[in-house]
C-alpha cells in the first residue's frame, strides 16, 4: 500500500466521522479519568473502614443515580439542545469525582458518588442521541464500535497515568484529582467542539391501516393480498439485484427490539457491577499487586479499541445477533474460569478472551437499540437502554458485596448463570425482530410487512 493510498484513506475516514469526532475525543478524555479511578475506588473504600456489604451499597449509589436520570435526561435531550447537557453533565462529574477526597465515612462516599452519577446520566444519553442522529442508520453499528474503541482508549491509559501519578505524586490522593480534571477538561472540549445535530423527528409517513409503502416502484402489500411478491424479492425474502431495503423504524418506543436490548443490557451490566465492586479485592486477595490489578483493567481495553470498530462494521453488515449470541458466551464463561486461577497473572489472559467478547456485543446492541428507536425519540431511547444497565449493575454491586462476605468466588458462580439467562430471555423476546433486520433480507408477517425492523403497530 502506497503514502498516497493511506493519505486517500485517512482523508477520507475523517470525512466520514468529522461530524462525531469531537465526541469521541471527549470519551477518550473523560475515560481516561474512570481508567485512573476504577481499580482504586473499591481498595480506597476498603482502606477508610468500609466493609464489603456496604462497600456494594456505595458502588452501586452511581448506577442507582443514573437509573433516575437517564430516562428523564434522556426525555429532556430530545426537547433541548443536546450540547448544554453535555457540558453541564460532565463537568459535575469532574467536580464529584475529585470530593472524596475531602469527606470521611460510609455515607459521604454514598452521597457523592450518587451524584456523580446522577451528573454522568446528564451527559450519556445527549452524546449517543447526537451520536446516532449524526451518522446514517447502516454506519449505527460502526459508530457504536468507534464510539466504544475511544472510550477504551481512555481506559488504556487511565490506570498507568493513575499509577504513574501516585508514585510520582507520593499517594493515592492523585487519582482522584486526576478523575475530577479529566472530566473538567473533557466538559471544556465537548463546549468548544461538538456540535449539535438537528434530532431525526420524521420519516416516511405510514400509509393506511395493514398497509406499508415500501417506495414507489414496488407494489404494496395489502391486507387484501399478504402473499403478493414484489420485482426483485425472492421467494424467501431475500433482495435480488440490489442492496437491501432499508429497515422501518417503529412507531412506539416499547417495541421488540428495544425490550430485547434491555433484557441484554441489563444482563451484560449485571458483570459491570460485579467488577466494580470486587474485581480488585479478588485479585489482591490471590497476591495481586496493585500495578497488575491496574493492568488488568489496561488489557480489557485492548481488545475492545482493536476489535471494537471492525465489530461494528461486522455488525451493519451482517447483522446482529451472531455477534450477541456469541460475544455473550464467551464473557459468561470468563467470568467463572477467574475463579479457577491459582496465579493472578493469568487474569491477564482471560480478560482478553473475555474483552474480545464485549467488542462484539457492546456494538450489536447498540445497532439493536438504534433499529429499534422511534424518530425523535433517540436519546430517550438511550436513556431506557442505560437505564436497564443501569438496574442490572445496581443489583449486582448489592448482591455482590453481600455474596462476597461468604466467599469471593460466588459473585462469579452468580454473574454465569446471569449471563445465560439473559441472552436466553433476549432471544425469546427478541430473536424474531432481530433476523429481520439483518442486511438483505425482508420478511412479510401477516397482513404486516417488515423490512430490517420489528412489525409496526398502529
């Protein structure tokens, strides 16, 4: 490959994502402040006198927060400037992520930390509703990839800039600073570079009762002739001669697709809150230090920024659910061969394998919810969706802390079964809507036609 290819190509790249880069500078600024933190919080905790049960309440304080404000802040990103809340968002965080500092006791740590996360759910479903709005409904899946890759950038760095500092700095007191000036900066970037995107507030109109338009120069079908076959579709639904017809978006925002992506991401957030609230007490348990149980949270980053584009692109053209389906298994079973490590230096491995798992989900679900938005309506769509996260970790950091008392291997026996069960309920609720929209095909149901998306209701 020759300069001049790779200067065509970067230029353009850049092109394409000029619209959203700015976005994922800020994720790269402001995860490299949660890098820094997420392997110090729970052993700070630890430290200052609290005990592993309520140790589990306050972890589970941040996502608890968001689950209030991310429906509502979510709401109100549609109806608002997006940029605004942005800005406000992520500066609190900053300022609250730096106070622990400054307070002593259980119930100080729980109210900030509360806050914090009430301040992130101001910011999370603004920037992926203008993520989403920005870019075109096939690059949905890509840009959640990139949209993810930034983030685990940031949390590439994060632990040995937060390492590096509190050995050059004499303390741990330097990761929180650090935390909080990272998300002051990343609010000082969003204000200065992102632009808001005019929020997607129409589609085709719909035709009549039983009847969907699919352009002008296919016949429609009508509750009069389900069976009718349009020029250029297969018998089997597939799209002859041509690319695939785009997927109608539904007209409710309780729908399939996203009750499916809840289910999932409520599972999936589930292992989120079990690691936050024990991974590092698990590894320092089996003679870990505190440079390898930073660098485990560095490797889990590597797989998803290598993976985690190519991901996306995989899922916008193939679909999916073969990215779901497998990426869910194989975070299941890492999470239960941890407990079987002896050395704590094979974690390493295992956090590969698994982060490999997460850079195929992570992008399918959020195509999934992305297909599964009403027009309009994105950002409170992303706020139901984290919100379902949302639960997921508060569960699991509560039940986590309290398992972790009898043993610290169970949260792990827990958080497999979690993991199958979920996908197993999201392939019952969802499985059917999620084939449907996979590229190329288009199926009729009943006196309904789909195409790429859920069957849409009156």
């Amino acid at each position: 490959m020759t300069l001049s290819t790779l200067r065509s190509r970067l230029a353009d790249w850049l092109t394409r994502w000029r619209p959203v880069l700015p976005l994922f500078v800020a994720e790269v600024i402001v995860w490299i402040g949660f890098g820094a933190l997420l392997p110090v919080i729970p052993l700070y905790l630890n430290d200052q006198g609290v005990d592993l049960a309520t140790l589990g309440v306050i972890i589970a304080a941040w996502p608890a927060a968001r689950l209030i404000g991310e429906p509502v802040f979510g709401w109100l990103a549609d109806r608002t400037a997006r940029v605004p809340l942005m800005v406000i968002g992520l500066f609190f965080t900053g300022v609250f992520l730096a106070l622990p500092l400054a307070v002593h006791g259980a119930l100080a740590f729980l109210v900030l930390r509360a806050i914090a996360g009430l301040a992130t759910s101001l910011y999370d479903p603004a920037a992926r509703g203008v993520l989403m709005d920005a870019m075109p409904p096939e690059r949905h899946g890509e840009a959640f990839g990139w949209y993810g890759a930034a983030q685990m950038s940031g949390l590439l760095l994060g632990p040995a800039i937060g390492g590096l500092g509190a050995a050059a700095f004499g303390g741990i007191g330097f990761v929180f600073v650090f935390g909080g000036v990272t998300g002051v900066l990343a609010a000082v970037a969003v204000g200065l570079t992102v632009r808001d995107v005019p929020h997607r507030s129409s589609v085709a109109p719909l035709p009549g009762s039983g009847m969907v338009d699919f352009s002008r120069d296919l016949p429609r079908i009508s509750d009069d002739d389900a069976s009718v076959t349009a020029p250029g579709i297969r018998p089997d639904g597939t799209v002859e001669g041509g690319p695939a017809i785009g997927p109608a978006r539904p007209t409710r925002l309780v729908n399939r697709l996203i009750v499916a992506a809840v289910i999932a991401n409520a599972s999936a957030n589930y292992g989120a809150g079990t690691y936050d609230t024990i991974w590092s007490l698990f590894l320092r348990d089996k003679g870990a230090s505190l440079e390898l149980i930073s660098l485990t949270f560095t490797m889990f980053a590597i797989p998803v920024l290598v993976f985690g584009p190519i991901a996306g692109r995989l899922v916008d053209r193939r679909g999916a659910l073969r990215f779901l389906i497998v990426g869910s298994a194989m975070i299941g079973l890492a999470s239960v061969t941890y407990t079987f490590l002896v050395d704590p230096r094979w974690a390493v491995v295992v956090i590969l394998f698994e982060a490999t798992g997460f850079a195929m989900v992570n992008p399918a679900l959020y195509a999934i919810v992305a297909r599964g938005s009403p027009a309009g309506r994105s950002s409170t769509a992303q706020g139901v969706f984290g919100g379902a996260g949302t639960v997921g970790f508060v569960i699991s950091a509560l039940f986590a802390g309290w398992l972790a008392t009898f043993d610290l291997r169970y949260p792990f026996y827990v958080f497999f079964v979690v993991t199958f069960v979920g996908l197993a309920l999201t392939l019952l609720v969802g499985r059917r809507e999620i084939l449907a929209g996979e590229p190329g095909t288009l199926r009729a149901v009943g006196h309904v036609a789909e195409v790429g998306s859920a069957s849409l209701e009156p």
